[in-house]
C-alpha cells in the first residue's frame, strides 16, 4: 500500500515506450489535478511529434503539459537541461511527471553530478571510435554501472574520463542532492511484460504511419541530419531512407518496430536495476487509460 500523501504530491510515472504511460498521467490529473511534466528525451524536440508519440492536441486541452516539443530540432539538450527546466515547474500545482527516459528520473531523484561540457574536440574523436574502443577506455567502476550497449550512454561516459580526467562513477559518487528525493513523491513504474507490448509497439508504430507519420519525415527531410540529437527519434532514419530511395516502406516500417523492440528492452532493463523501489503496475491487467483499479489505491492518497 502506498501510504497517505498530501494534495500537492508529485507523481512519477515511468515506463517501457508503448506500455501507456501518457495516458495515465492524463487520468490522473484529470481526477485529481495536476500539470503534466514530459521526461522523455526524444518528446522535448520539435519536429518529430508523431514519431515520438507527443501528446495530441486533444490531450493537452484536457491539462496543462509542460516540456513537450519546446527544443528546436536542431540543439543538444541534456538531463542538466532539463533539471533546470524542471525545477520551477516542482513548485505550486501538482507536478505528474512522466516519460521513459531513465535517467532524467534517476537525476532528478538522486542528483546529478556537476560534470564539465564535453570539448567539442573529445566529442568529435569519440563519434569516430567503435563502440568496442570506447568499452576498452573506460575504467572498470564506471562500466559495471553503465548500459555497456547504449553507444550514447558509453561515448558520454568515455567523454568525461577525457575531458576531466575523472570517471564518470567517481563524478557520480561525488553528487549533490536531488531536486526531488523519491520519498517526497509517489513513484509509479508501469511494468509491461514483452509478450504483451510487442503487439502494441507495432500497433503504435502503424497508426503513426496512418496519422501522417511519412508526411512528418518528408517535411523534415531537407533539415536532416545524423548528428541531431532530435534525429536520434526511433524510426526516423528508417523512414528517410525511404523518403530517399533506399528501402521501401514495408522495410523501413520492419526496421523501425524492431529497433522499437530493441529500446523498449534497454528500458526495461534500466528500470529494473535502477527502479526497485517504485511502485508497480501491471500494464497488461490495468486499463491505465480509466486510472483502475491499481491507480484507484494512489488516488486514494492523493
């Protein structure tokens, strides 16, 4: 049981991509009252709002969304960003803060360390090396802690022991106090077993493609470019690879459901090790949409 909270608790909400975590955000703050805080990487950039699953229009009528589609499609943005963005939006009416990207929770509720920016000449040298020479020059602490297959996550890890001279475990370990302590929330993990999303994500992934999601490449095509973090959108490359030629749409379609699958099991695996005491709701028994009957106990206490 979750004990009682005050009206003004923040709510976290986490979760695989697809397991429907927006939507139960969007219960909850349409019973019980609250502004809706993204914490998804990929939602932050303009542009790619089918791709990424951006709340529609009809959502963000119904409550206040704050940190959707507020970056331009062209900037780096990092957690520190977004920490700085989050932090006056912790104060007045509830904060229900949701997204997929771990670390962005992992930061606000543990802290992040105060790490120097990356040269850009590190960062140029790391996109050159392969994943396996990037492994080899990081020190053993900071490896076991990783995601030793994210690249992203191994090449920043790679990048701070260059810049700084220091691991990326020991500026960790060296961490000032977080913005939110979980304590001071109510921490939702939405746990949505494999055989029950990979139905969903291709699903998702088709109704995309319905709703315009080509159109939406094709209009950002003649911005596109690898090196944007926004580009990083699962699908993206995949459909302009088709826009310009290169495979069809049935097989872009394939490669961007898979590289989906692929995510939603990085997550996971995060969430996992990172997330054991977040309370739990079962995906695949809980219509999330309604808030029952697992979120009728969390809002009891709010």
């Amino acid at each position: 049981m979750i004990p009682p909270l005050g009206p003004e608790t923040p709510v976290l909400i986490a979760g695989p991509t697809a397991s429907g975590k927006s939507a139960l955000a969007l219960a909850i703050a349409r019973r019980h009252g609250g502004v809706i805080v993204n914490a998804d990487a990929m939602q932050v950039y303009d542009g790619w709002r089918l791709l990424t699953a951006r709340p529609s229009d009809a959502d963000m009528v119904q409550a206040p969304h704050w940190l959707y589609g507020h970056v331009p499609f062209d900037a780096d943005y990092s957690v520190g960003h977004w920490l700085r963005d989050t932090a006056p939006l912790l104060a007045g009416q509830r904060p229900i803060i949701v997204g997929g990207t771990g670390l962005y929770f992992t930061a606000l509720t543990e802290g992040l360390a105060d790490i120097p920016a990356t040269p850009p000449d590190v960062r140029l040298r790391g996109d050159t090396l392969p994943l396996p020479a990037l492994l080899d020059q990081i020190d053993d602490v900071t490896r076991g802690r990783i995601d030793t297959a994210n690249r992203a996550r191994v090449q920043r890890a790679w990048e701070v022991l260059q810049a700084t001279g220091r691991g990326l475990a020991d500026w960790q370990d060296d961490t000032p106090p977080p913005l939110l302590p979980l304590n001071a929330a109510v921490p939702v993990l939405i746990d949505a077993p494999r055989d029950w999303l990979t139905p969903r994500i291709a699903r998702r992934f088709d109704m995309m493609l319905d709703r315009g999601a080509l159109a939406e490449a094709a209009a950002m095509h003649d911005r596109w470019n690898p090196a944007h973090q926004s580009s990083r959108a699962i699908g993206a490359a995949a459909l302009i690879a088709h826009l310009d030629g290169e495979i069809t749409l049935t097989a872009a379609r394939e490669a961007a459901i898979v590289a989906i699958r692929q995510y939603a099991k990085r997550q996971r695996t995060y969430f996992a090790r990172r997330m054991r005491q977040w309370h739990r709701i079962d995906a695949s028994s809980t219509d999330l949409s309604t808030g029952l009957p697992d979120v009728a106990s969390i809002g009891r206490c709010l």
